[in-house]
C-alpha cells in the first residue's frame, strides 16, 4: 500500500469551488486561499442560521496507544461511507499542530484512503491560524511585561504573573525560563515559561466563541495575573483586546477543504484534549449542520478526554447535542492494554485481547452515562484475525451496542459502509442526551464526579496549592464553572504507564489554573504537560522537499 503523503498526492482534487456549491455556497461565500481552500464568510451564518440542524455524529475512542487506534481516519472514511450513499454529509475536524507533526505523529489529517485534502497544506502552516492565535498570545505577553517596565500603573506583581509564552513546536527547553535578564532596559526579571501554542487560551476561545463580538468579549475575560494586593488583573485592563481581536480576524472563519472522495470538510480550530477542551470550533460545526444533513465530527484522545469535554463543556455553552457516538478501537490497540509490547501487537494473543477489552468496556460504559446511542467502529488492520474480531464483536454486543468492521484505511468509503449502516440505525434510537454535571456544584464535587464516573478512580488528592487554588476561585465568584481537566491521554488513570481500566487508585490534581476568557477551570493531574517534547526520533528527521518541491515524509 501507498503511504498517506502518496496517496494524497496522487489524488485529484476538485477545485474548492465545487466543494463548496455541495453546501449550497458560491464564490460570493468564498475566500479563496489558492485552488483547493477556502474560508466561509460571517455572513453565511446570518443566511442559514434559522435552517433545521443535520444530525450530529461524535466520533471518539478508546486510550490511546503507539499502536493505533484510528479516530481520525474512522471520522474521515466514515464521512466518505455516507457519501457514497447518496447522504450530504460533511465532516468537522480540529488543525493539525506543527509541534506533533515534527515530534511524533508526522501528520494528522487522516490515514490511507481515509484522509482530507490538500495533506500537505493541511498538515503545514495552512491558512495561518495557529500562527495568528500564537500572535495574539504572545502581543498580551508583550504588552504585559511592558506594561510593567513602563511603571507598572496597574501595580501587578511581577511573581504572579499567569500569562505565559506560546510557540507551535513541541520543545521541552522553553517549559521553565527566565525572563528580562541583561541591563535595566530588558525590562523586569522573572521566571516565565511557554507551553504550545495549542494550549492557548485564545485557542480554546476560537472555538467556543460564537462570534467576533463573544470572542473580544471572552478575550477581555483571561485573568493575566494578580497586583501586589493580590486582586486579579484581567486582559482587557491592558488596553489591547481590539489588537489581539484584529490578528484574529482571519482565523475566526472556518476553513473548507475535502475528503480524498470530494465530500466538504470543516477543518478549524485544535486544542489538544488533554491539555485544553479537544474539539473543533462551535462556529463551524454550528455553521456545518445547516449546511448538511449530517455531520461528523470528532475529539482529541480518548472518550475519557476530548467526548466528556465536548458533552460537559461544548454543549452548555453551544447547546450542540451529539445524536450518536462512534467509538474507535483497534485489535493492536486492545493488545497494549492487555499488556502486550508495541512490537508483538500483531501476534494473536486472545488472553491479552480479554484483559485489553476492560479500556473498551469502560469507554462504552462511560459514552452510556451520557445517554447516547453507542456504535463501536473496530479499525481493521491486515494483522487481525477472525477470532480477533469476532472476540471484540462479543463483547460488545454483550454491553448492548452496536458494532462494525472498518476498512477505511485501506478501500475509503467503500471499506465503511457497514460503519455507516450501524451508524444510521443508531440514529433510529432514543437519544437521551445529558451532561455528566451540573456546572453550579462546588469545584471538588465536580472532579470527584469526573475522577470516579469517567477516570475511574477511587479518590481524588489535591497538593496544598490545588487547595489554595481552589479556595481562592470559589471566593472570587468561579466556582460555577465546568472543569477542563488536564490529564495524560495514554492512560485512563494520571498514571500513563496503568493500562485497561485500572480501579482502586487516586487521581492527584497539583494545581487549577483559570481560563476565564474559555469559560473553564483547567485542574493540572499527574505529570501532565502544556509543552511537549520531542521523542528520540523525532518525525522531522524523516520530513524533506525534493528540488521539484515534492514534500516526502509526512504520514
């Protein structure tokens, strides 16, 4: 087979034009970023706002492993399955991050014959989003530290400064710095750090606003820090929200692009879910189930991250209502959880596919106490075997849900028609959608819930600064926000190295930082991170240009 980056290259695109008269646009809706990309002008909405939603499909899955699970790519084919069976359908996914793309991943834009297109682009600097959302970020972190250099009028204090640095590359290096050394003209000296860039406040705002009037409003919002009498200093006592709305502009518009089988995608927006809230922004998944009869979309990780953020946080500031959720497991996948090296993933080992079976389990579990129709998609690998698969099949057919093969890697749409069946008798059933918690219940109760209900935990330890963070945001009025949980995405635990579904543990929260602009408290767990590294082998070393301008190793 192919690789991705071949594949994609070798595809036939229509021109963005088309794409777009398939969702009833024409060019006047249109702005062209080249032949095979555009952006949705604001007006749009206004024209189709009072329209009827299509039925909204949220794709998600299991822990995630190095073997592969698949969610994207599931997304992807299964939006090409219902293309081809004459359904309109559109798919919504999250930007790729350059600092996954040159770390780990080496692209995120789907797999095989299941990705969307233009790869490369996509996968790349794009339409510059992430960059002016780094932009705007980092404008405030200069406007801070001049502020305070230049006499400092608001009286912050320059040791409980909370707005940090971002970039959009994973480097470890830049997680604790030192700011403002040299002579007194470099301004003040202070420990600062930066995380990536899709850790950003402002990114998560993107997403969530509903317009550029909510997003200046929410950007007014984001507590920077604290005076020296310790009241809390906000971004928009800086003077600069109409500065950092204006390098915004642009990125608030959703981009349109396609699958390899011509069916529009929305591809707008990427916090990651285990740093931030992991999903698309509101704006174009709003704008998509008025345009289509169904949209798919999907999280960052697992259920237990980027779904339960989508159902607790997206949907009471959007009321954006999944009609079913696609979970996606692997064989390979399973085998890692039932304890089996990265390298023997291949080999059948029913034993450890029972005991790797419990991540499944949980997840479906966990999709149930939402209230959704539950629709496993098994990403078949050419490894797998029939008793593989059939092992899995049982299971879950014996938690009540339904089940189906996917191929879509390897044949496209054709290989999810079975998913796409499965999915569209699903959406037949009763859908008694509702969120986990209620946001006005006190901040420990709602990480209890989380920690016990989604996480499994037995309890829950807080370090004596998550105590004074708490305490602190419940007395100055923020107690009543939901919780975008900070947690490692390679396990369900805060333990990334506890595979399954580990019972009897205690999830520990060192800190809880505030994301007022984002509507959101974002309690830290574990060892977790807001900047990652790079792996020992990092996927840059493989990523080139030929002298034609060919671009090789993205994957």
């Amino acid at each position: 087979m192919l690789s991705d980056i071949q594949i994609a290259q070798a595809a036939k695109l229509r021109p963005i034009q088309e794409i777009g008269a398939l969702l009833g646009l024409d060019e006047e809706d249109l702005e062209l970023y080249g032949k095979y990309k555009a952006k949705i002008g604001a007006h749009v909405w206004e024209r189709v706002k009072e329209r009827p939603n299509g039925k909204l499909i949220y794709t998600t899955a299991i822990t995630a492993t190095p073997a592969g699970e698949g969610k994207t790519c599931t997304a992807i084919g299964l939006t090409q399955a219902l293309g081809k069976m004459g359904k309109r359908v559109t798919v919504c996914l999250r930007e790729p991050s350059l600092g996954p793309t040159f770390g780990i991943k080496g692209g995120a834009a789907g797999g095989g014959y299941a990705q969307v297109v233009p790869m490369e682009d996509i996968n790349l600097h794009f339409t510059g989003d992430i960059h002016a959302v780094g932009t705007a970020h980092n404008l405030l972190a200069a406007v801070i530290d001049n502020h305070i250099f230049q006499g400092n009028e608001l009286d912050l204090d320059p040791k409980r400064i909370l707005w940090r640095r971002v970039m959009d590359m994973n480097d470890r290096q830049l997680r604790s710095i030192v700011v403002g050394l040299g002579g007194p003209g470099n301004g003040v000296v202070r420990e600062s750090a930066f995380d990536i860039t899709v850790a950003s406040e402002i990114m998560a705002i993107l997403c969530l606003a509903e317009d550029m009037e909510d997003l200046k409003r929410r950007l007014g919002q984001m507590l920077i820090g604290y005076t020296r009498s310790k009241q809390p200093v906000f971004a928009r006592d800086l003077g600069v929200v109409g500065s950092m709305a204006v390098l915004l502009k642009d990125a608030i518009k959703p981009n349109l692009v396609q699958t390899l089988e011509g069916q529009p995608a929305f591809v707008h927006g990427g916090p990651f879910a285990n740093i931030a809230h992991g999903n698309n922004s509101i704006i174009a998944t709003r704008l998509a189930l008025k345009l289509s009869d169904y949209v798919v979309t999907e999280g960052g990780f697992a259920a237990d991250l980027g779904a339960e953020k989508f159902f607790d946080i997206v949907h009471g500031y959007s009321g954006l209502t999944p009609d079913v959720a696609v979970l996606v497991a692997s064989v390979r996948a399973l085998n890692m959880h039932g304890g089996v090296p990265k390298d023997r993933v291949a080999e059948t080992n029913l034993e450890a596919l029972k005991h790797g079976l419990t991540n499944l389990e949980k997840h479906i579990i966990n999709l149930k106490k939402f209230g959704l129709p539950v629709v496993v998609a098994v990403n078949r690998f050419p490894t797998d075997d029939a008793e593989e698969l059939e092992l899995v099949e049982q299971s879950c057919r014996e938690l009540g849900v339904k089940v189906a093969v996917s191929e879509v890697v390897a044949k496209g749409g054709e290989g999810g028609i079975q998913l796409a069946e499965a999915v569209m008798e699903a959406l037949e059933e009763e859908n008694k959608f509702r969120p986990l918690y209620d946001w006005n219940l006190p901040i420990k109760e709602k990480m209890s819930l989380l920690a016990r209900e989604i996480y499994g935990a037995e309890d829950v330890a807080y370090t004596p600064r998550a105590e004074q963070d708490i305490r602190d945001l419940t007395a100055m009025g923020f107690g009543s926000l939901p919780l975008c949980v900070a947690k490692t995405q390679h396990a369900l635990s805060d333990n990334p190295s506890l595979k399954g579904a580990p019972t009897g543990w205690t999830l520990t929260v060192r800190e809880v930082r505030a994301s007022l602009g984002a509507g959101f408290l974002v309690p830290i767990t574990g060892d977790v991170m807001t900047m990652p590294g790079l792996p020992k082998e990092p996927a840059a070393k493989r990523i080139d240009i030929d002298k034609d301008g060919t671009i090789v190793g993205l994957s």
